[in-house]
C-alpha cells in the first residue's frame, strides 16, 4: 500500500511581517558578542516596541518599514547595547496623562435655608399656612435638597393643612365647638414641622458639588 503525502497550505507571509523578521534576524547577528542575557533582553525589548509602536492607542504605525527606519541599523542598537545604554530609539512613545478631576467643593448652608426651616418650625406655630408656605418656597429654591427631598416636605406640608382647613369648614357648617378648631391648628403645626424636621438633616450634610 502506497502512503499519499498529506498537502499542507501554507499561507504566505505579509510583506510587513517578512520585514520584521529579516530585522530582528539582523540583530540577532549583530548583537553576537553581546552576554546571552543582555542579547535576549534586547530582542526582547525591540520585539515589543515593535508591537507597541502598531498598536499604540496615541500615533499608532501600520507600516513596518517606517517603524524600523526609526529604530536604525541593527548594528547601532547592538553597539548601544554593547557600551550598556538603552538607545533612544526605543522609549515607548508618550501615552496621553488623563487630566485631573475638577475641584470638589462643599456647599455651605445660607442664611436663606436657616430661614427656610425656621419658618416650617416656629412660623408655623405663629402663622400656620402662610409661614410655612413661605419656607417651602426658600427651601425649594436651595440646591441644598434633592428633588425628592423638597417634594416630601410641600406633601407633608399641604395635606394637613388641607385636612386642617376641611376640619374648619365642617366645624362652621356643623356648627362644631373650639375642639375642632384646635384639632385642625395642630393638624396644620403638625405637617409643617415634621417637614422642617425631615429637612434638617440636610443643612450638616457634606452635599458636593462641581464648579
């Protein structure tokens, strides 16, 4: 029985690829007299910067030859090497520095959310509605609170002012006594200072903010 020979296609290689190869063989000639460790680190080191100078994300080089017409005459790498200094043909090219975060800053409280607060507290123990409608308005004006924060205060803010002013109503249509009147005054002190409570928090909070 007759063995037939297995056929193996071989794919050429690129022109680029035949140039690197003919140049690290050069070198690796040149650099015969070198110590076996030096002459590896070398090829090495050439190999790579190689590579890197293909692929490098700040002035990448497809074409091989200019590459290697940058690195110079094997023999030159290999008597640098030889006198024991790095050639200056293979600094890696400089890699872009990202730039620096903006300063953060810390947002003092003013004196128009102090106010804000007081007003949803202690106005609205002199004054119901109209103190704490006033506060609500210098508080949602302040970038001190989120969104979330200022929604949650005008709710509990209004709906016992709501239920306070429909307690009046029934206690003048139903003729009621004085104990609806003060069950609707605390309703509305009530709202408004637990809003100013849930808010308070957030004058001594650390809330960052970019220039």
């Amino acid at each position: 029985m007759t063995a037939v020979p297995h056929h193996y296609d071989t794919a050429p290689l690129a022109h680029t690829d035949v140039l690197v190869l003919d140049y690290l063989a050069a070198l690796w000639a040149a650099s015969e007299e070198l110590e076996p460790g030096l002459r590896d680190e070398l090829m090495t080191t050439v190999a790579d910067y190689i590579a890197m100078r293909r692929t490098s994300p700040a002035n990448p080089l497809e074409d091989a030859g200019e590459i290697l017409q940058r690195l110079g005459p094997p023999e030159a790498l290999a008597a640098a090497a030889r006198r024991g200094r790095v050639p200056a043909h293979l600094r890696r090219p400089a890699v872009p520095v990202p730039m620096a975060p903006a300063a953060v800053r810390v947002a003092p409280s003013g004196h128009l959310e102090y106010a804000g607060i007081g007003l949803l507290t202690a106005g609205s123990v002199i004054l119901p509605v109209i103190c704490p409608l006033a506060g609500l308005l210098l508080v949602s004006g302040s970038p001190r609170w989120s969104p979330a924060q200022k929604t949650a205060a005008w709710v509990l803010t209004a709906l016992p002012a709501l239920l306070g002013f429909v307690m009046v109503l029934g206690a003048m249509a139903i003729g009621g006594g004085a104990e609806i009147l003060v069950l609707a005054y605390l309703a509305m002190v009530a709202g408004s200072v637990i809003a100013g409570l849930s808010l308070l928090p957030g004058l001594t909070a650390r809330r960052e903010h970019r220039p």
